[in-house]
C-alpha cells in the first residue's frame, strides 16, 4: 500500500494521486492541513524536513519530490505507456519535467499564491513577476505542442501529468493560457479520468 501525504489544492500532490488513479494502484491519502499550518508541524517535519507536499512512503522508501515520486512508481510498476524506455522519448519527458519545476512551476505559484491564498498579504510584485513570466512561458508550451497531441508524442506521459497540474492551477487566479494548442492538450488532458478526478473545482467549472 502506498502511503501519500496529501493536500487537495496542492498540484504538486494532484499529479500523483493522478498517476496511482490511472494506473490503479492502491494507496492511502494521509491529509496535511496545510491551510491550518500544519505542514510546519513538528509530526509532519519528521516525515517530510522540507515542510512540503507530497510525501509518498512505500514500505522503507519515503520520497519527497512529486516528480521524483512519479519516476518511483513509473519504474515500480513497469508503467512504460507513462515513462518510455526508448531513451529519446525517455529525454523528452525529462526535459519537460525539468521545466516544469524549475521555469513554469514559479511562475504559477508567483500567481496563484499571492492572488488567492495569500489574502490580503498578497506580493503585488510577485503577482507581476509571474504575469511577466507566463507570457515567456506559455508561448514555449504551446509551441512544444505544436503538431502532437501530447508534450512527447501522441501518448501521454508522467511530463504531461506534471505540466497540466501547474497549468491547470492557474484556474484559481483565472489566469489560465488561451493558446489554442494548449487549450486543445488540456482538453485532451481533462478526458483522462484518472486526472480529471484531481481537478480543482476552478479548473472543471
């Protein structure tokens, strides 16, 4: 059984439970308030240093990193449809992911944090900064999608997962992209069930 430290709103956590649902496998959602703090807390801390979500615990491995955590379960459970073997493939769904953590992932949280969860206390300038950012961005997926139904072919992978969940996490701030080819892969994203069940509200309506 696998065990994950979960929050609902969190995109981080919703790419996972996505990839267990596809595929699946039996887990166990563990929920960490994170609105009440408790993500801080010295029980949570023990579990996770780093104060974030997800933590997924199988058996003696415990894993932090939401993408990390979705190679883990690719390569557990011979998901090849999701983390292709073929090692052209296998860099495309690599780079994509790299991206998504290091380029579009601050972007979105620049956004949606300060506008939504963040009230009153909300950075006006990283709100700003991530606007700026978005529009580098979302020209780059777009383009990234061009002719393909999905980022690396006409399948979906574990990149597709963690892509979506960022940009789908934009709903919030009613900042979503209007790119025709990305509107077009999260429409086709939003069919899979298995994903469609991690939506935010924000993202179905």
């Amino acid at each position: 059984m696998h065990i994950l430290y979960n929050f609902p709103v969190s995109q981080h956590a919703r790419r996972v439970v996505a990839l267990m649902e596809i595929a699946g496998l039996d887990y166990d959602l563990k929920h960490v308030a994170m609105d009440q703090g408790e993500y801080l807390s010295p029980d949570y801390l023990a579990i996770n240093p780093n104060h974030q979500i997800p933590t997924l615990i199988d058996g003696e491995v415990k894993i932090h990193e939401s993408n990390a955590i979705l190679r883990y379960l690719c390569l557990k459970h011979d998901l090849k449809d999701w983390y292709p073997s073929d090692l052209a493939l296998r860099a495309l769904v690599e780079q994509w992911l790299d991206w998504g953590q290091c380029r579009l992932g601050p972007a979105v949280i620049d956004i949606v944090f300060n506008t939504v969860f963040a009230g009153d206390n909300g950075d006006a300038e990283a709100i700003k900064r991530g606007h700026e950012k978005m529009a580098e961005l979302a020209p780059i997926l777009s383009d990234g999608l061009e002719g393909r139904a999905f980022l690396c072919g006409e399948t979906p992978t574990i990149a597709d997962l963690a892509i979506a969940s960022n940009v789908t996490h934009l709903a919030f701030a009613n900042a979503s992209p209007v790119e025709p080819n990305i509107t077009a892969w999260l429409e086709r994203m939003c069919a899979i069930k298995g994903f469609q069940t991690t939506l935010p509200q924000q993202a179905v309506a």
